[in-house]
C-alpha cells in the first residue's frame, strides 16, 4: 500500500490515473507474488489498494482475473475492489491458468 501510494504521487503530475495489474498470469508474476497472484491473498490486496486509493492525489483502478466456476467470489473479489477505493476496474474473462 505504501510503495503503490509514493508511486501514485510521483506519476501524477503525469498521468490521469494508476491501474493496478492483478490479472498478470505469467511466470515472473507467480514467481513475484504479484499480478493474478495476488488472488491467493485477497484481505492483503484489500489493504494495499484502501491506502493507495484514500491518498493517491489521482483515481485507481484495476484489472483482475475471474475465478474459474465461481462467479460469487469474483463478484466478491470486484466489489471489495470497489469498496476499497478502485474508481475503475476491468474484470478478464479468464482465470490465471
């Protein structure tokens, strides 16, 4: 959240707003623990994107993943988004394998 929120402020002189990749399914990001990764740790998601998003001086938003054969949890993964501050997000149609 910290990291996410410096960048924020040091791009937006530049930018109209900071997305989030968590829908990234390649090896580097399973490697990284970052990108669609991410989706095995959702409450730390949740507070990366709430810090980032109360202070960022410009919108969030993000792009995610569905979880295959489970529209309820990735209607549950995109309104947590929503509720944490994400002005924007765009979900793939598809799962991170």
């Amino acid at each position: 959240g910290t990291d996410l929120l410096r960048a924020a402020e040091m791009v937006a002189p530049y930018v109209d707003a900071v997305d989030i990749n968590l829908g990234c399914p390649q090896t580097c990001a399973r490697n990284g623990n970052f990108g669609a990764f991410l989706m095995d740790d959702l409450p730390l998601v949740e507070k990366m994107v709430r810090k980032a998003a109360k202070k960022s001086p410009v919108p969030i938003t993000a792009k995610i993943r569905v979880f295959p054969g489970d529209e309820a949890r990735t209607v549950a993964y995109a309104q947590m988004l929503v509720e944490a501050g994400v002005q924007l997000l765009a979900v793939h149609g598809r799962g991170r394998e």
